[in-house]
C-alpha cells in the first residue's frame, strides 16, 4: 500500500508539472482573454507577491478567501473553484508561490514527500510568509478599502495548498494568523501534521476536507482512523467523490466540480455567513462518503 502511495504521489506531481506548464506557457493573448471572461480574474501585485484576484458582484464590503495553489501549481489552476466562490460573493485570492510553474522555473521539493515525518514549521514556511504579505497588503491597499469584510475571513488550498492553510490555521502554531473562521482543504498534503507534536489538535477553526476514491496518494491519510479528519477537533467535515484523483479539483480534470464548489460554498456560508449548514448534510450522487462532526 505505500509503495501504490508514494507511485500515486509522483504521478500527481507529474501532472501538476504538466498542468503549471501549461498555464504558464501560453501567450499573452490568449491569457487576456480568459481575463476578460473573468476566468482568471485579474492580476495585481500585492505584498511584493504577484496574485489574481476575483471579485464578488455588487458593491460594499464582501467576505473573502484566500486560495493557495498546489505543488508547481498556479494561482489559476482551479479557476472553476475560484471563480465559482467569486460568482457567490466572495472575494478570491490567489498569491503565487515561489514553487509555482508559471514563474517559470521547476522547483524540487524542500522535503521529500515520501518523508513526511522529516517536514516542520521551516518546510515551506514560505508559503506562510507569502499569505501573510498579502493579507497585510490588502489592509492598507486604498483600492481594497471599505471592499472587503475582515470578519468573514476564509483559507481554502490544494494538496501542498491544503498544507499551507493547515498550517496557517494552527497545524504548526507559528504560522497560526488572526481571524481566520473556517479553512476548506481540497486533497491536502497533512501528513506531516500527524507526527508533529501537537499537529491538527492546535486547529481551532471549522475545517472541511474534500478529497477522492482515486486519490491514493492523499485521501487515506486524511480518512484513514487516525487520520488528519479524525485529528482535527470539531466541527469539522469529510467530503469524499467517487472516481476523483488528486487532480480532480483542479482545471485539468473537468469532473465533479459543480458539486465541489457545491460543498465549499456551503461550508463557508456555513462558518463565515452565519448560514444553518444543512446543506454540509446532504449526499450529492457522486459523492462516496460523507461525514460531519
């Protein structure tokens, strides 16, 4: 069974190579369009960090979250997601990292995935770093000013992402920042979390977990009794989609996302609306398991 994890993990980086070098390749026309769709929403830099941006309709101060890519990802790779919380009401945005494909260069793991016990507050504390940046830009951006409701604000990140918002939430206290209300983690690397000391039980916001059947690399670590779910205190939710890999949440992969973006808006609408929840009970027909605490 490890051996199956650690080829589905290579895999999936692989197809993140593939997806982030696409994204980062293509030409600048072709990216203008997607921009004037609203599809990659629009490009600013923040912090000293280059991020896109996707805004709520209508006007006055509006709840936000912020995205954080997977491993060699990009800010736009799961544009579906991004913009479907913006078409909600939601502020969305995305910094890219320094590991990213589409600032053009292949990074190599800081740690090796198949080592997670070797990961700690240094990996990738970067990440960290670059949300942090971004967060305390948009405070004093005049642009932003009166735009944004800082009561009502949300994390949400893929695989290396789900780490980083984790981590940001408490999974490594020293990244923990103020304000955050609720974390959506889509097939997040949290196995580092496990043998940390103190790990996911530092977490004092709602989480929700997403991830797949066909996501071996990932999902059994957070399913798994033991695992990242049952470690996280409550509340707390699992979403598990039948037939999704790793890459099911991002552009690459179209499946399943009408009820992912179903699932994520609920939960935040949930934690950061003060809406009743309901909707995190109900078992959509592609949904595999489904468990709320």
């Amino acid at each position: 069974m490890r051996g199956i994890r650690r080829l589905a993990l290579a895999i999936a980086r692989v197809a993140m190579f593939l997806l982030a070098w696409s994204n980062a390749s293509r030409a600048d026309a072709p990216l203008q369009a997607e921009r004037a769709s609203g599809n990659s929403g629009e490009t600013a830099t923040l912090g000293g960090r280059r991020v896109n941006i996707w805004r709520p309709p209508g006007h006055g101060a509006a709840p936000i979250i912020i995205f954080s890519h997977g491993f060699l990802g990009c800010p736009t790779q799961s544009k579906f997601l991004t913009q479907g919380l913006a078409d909600a009401g939601y502020w969305v945005i995305a910094p890219q990292h320094a590991d990213s494909m589409c600032a053009h260069h292949l990074s190599l793991p800081q740690v090796p995935f198949i080592r997670p016990r070797d990961w700690s507050t240094a990996t990738y504390r970067d990440r960290r770093d670059d949300i942090v940046a971004v967060i305390e830009a948009l405070h004093h951006a005049p642009a932003f000013a009166g735009k944004i409701d800082w009561s009502k604000l949300g994390l949400m990140g893929h695989s290396l992402g789900g780490y980083t918002v984790l981590g940001l939430a408490g999974g490594w206290p020293d990244w923990r920042i103020p304000g955050v209300k609720a974390v959506v983690a889509l097939s997040p690397w949290c196995a580092p979390f496990l043998t940390a000391p103190g790990g996911l039980d530092g977490i004092s916001v709602p989480v929700e977990y997403q991830g797949g059947t066909l996501d071996f690399g990932i999902t059994p670590s957070v399913k798994r009794r033991g695992g990242c779910y049952d470690a996280t205190p409550a509340p707390a939710g699992f979403v598990e989609f039948r037939g999704a890999g790793h890459l099911a949440w991002t552009d690459l992969v179209a499946r399943d996302h009408a009820d992912m973006i179903f699932y994520a808006r609920a939960f935040f609408d949930t934690w950061l609306l003060g809406q009743s929840g309901d909707e995190l009970r109900i078992r959509r027909s592609d949904v595999a398991d489904l468990w709320v605490k």
